[in-house]
C-alpha cells in the first residue's frame, strides 16, 4: 500500500518537523520531544492489527546532590548523574513521563527512554531503578518535595525506588542516545500502579553523566 508523507506543525515553543507516514490500516507515528519515551503499541480494532510508534513527553524531572542536599534542579536545563564528584558525593537523575499520548487499548510491544548526552559517562555503567514513591520537580536529596521525605536521603530506601534494575547506560560519546525501559515497568506507568518514572544512579562511577532536560531552551537541541 502506498505510503503517504504528511507533517504536523510546530509544538512547544520550537522548530520541529514531525514526519508521519500513513496508510490504510497502518499507522507508523513518531514524535519529537525534551527527554522522551518512545514506545511502540500493538492497537486492535475492527480493522487488520497495526502497529503504532508514539512518544511521551517527559512531565518532570530533577536530579538530586548529595553535597548539596537541599538544591532544587527541577528547573535546570540539565540533568546529572554522579557516583564520585569532586566531594566524593552522588547525584543521580529521576524522569516522570506523561501517558497521555498513548491510546487506550493499546498493548505496549517495547519501549525505550532517550536523552540528549552532553557529557557521557566514558561507557561506565549507569543504572535505572523505577520510582516507587511520589515526587515532584522541587524535591530534593532528602525531599520528595515541598511536604514529604524520601524514606532514606537519596531515594534509597526499600520504599522509595525498587530493588531490580530496569536498564543500564553506558554512553561512551555524546548525543542523542536511548536505553530500553521493560514493558512490565512501563505498564506500570500506564495504569497507574507504578505511575513515578524512573531514578538514573551509578553510585561506584567516577565518570559523571551529564544529558539536557525537559527544560532545556532550545526546541532544536532536545532529544528526538
């Protein structure tokens, strides 16, 4: 079946060219955003089935220090993750996405989170842990925000994120670069179970791990 080309207009404040291509039942989608989660959905209908690729918006994001337990980042046009700073102190990341993008009845086939690296890690290993408590953009290493505490300063508390590791990222260049989140975790999100995204650490790194945020400025130097 032929395809045809077609292109939604700019979103957020920025330049961006979102190219669709479409054809009857079959819909291939992809979206551009600040730090994006990327997931491919199997939809049912009364048609053949067919295959979706859309994107959700990164809804909030800060990253927590150490040294520095009382910093609010969450308006901060980066992220960072740190395991051996100059003090000898962690950073680490935490990512909420917005699931408002995906359709009901999907059925989530795969998913991965993608970022904007600006300095990577060398290749040593990060990883990614889901979010078991609520937070917001103001938290911060020893607040989940402006009214609660993390169970233990640093989200590490058995109930503030999870024992088993979802993904792990190594980035050896910088750039646009993607990790896979598992379907279990992000079934989570979807149904609101395990709705808190996702913290980044990598407490044994020396190499920092720096990447733009959803706040980041400029439209054009977001992940896509």
């Amino acid at each position: 079946v032929p395809l045809t080309p077609r292109s939604l207009s700019p979103q957020n404040g920025g330049p961006m060219n979102i190219p669709i291509l479409a054809c009857r039942n079959a819909r291939l989608h992809h979206y551009a955003f600040g730090s994006a989660l990327a997931v491919m959905l199997l939809l049912a209908s009364a048609s053949p089935t067919f295959a979706e690729t859309t994107s959700s918006v990164a809804t909030g994001d800060y990253y927590m220090a150490e040294n520095n337990p009382q910093r609010q980042s969450g308006t901060e046009q980066v992220m960072e993750a740190d395991g051996f700073d100059a003090n000898s102190k962690d950073r680490y990341a935490l990512l909420q996405f917005d699931d408002a993008t995906i359709p009901e009845g999907a059925t989530l086939t795969d998913a991965d989170v993608t970022i904007q690296v600006t300095d990577d890690s060398g290749g040593a290993n990060y990883e990614a842990y889901a979010l078991l408590k609520d937070w917001e953009e103001d938290g911060t290493w020893k607040a989940t925000g402006a009214s609660a505490q993390w169970q233990i300063a640093g989200a590490k508390g058995a109930g503030d994120a999870g024992a088993t590791v979802l993904s792990r990222l190594n980035p050896n260049t910088t750039g646009p670069y993607s990790f896979d989140i598992p379907n279990s975790a992000v079934d989570g999100w979807l149904n609101g179970t395990s709705p808190n995204g996702i913290i980044i650490r990598g407490p044994s790194v020396t190499n920092n791990l720096i990447f733009r945020s959803s706040e980041y400025a400029t439209a054009s130097g977001r992940p896509s």
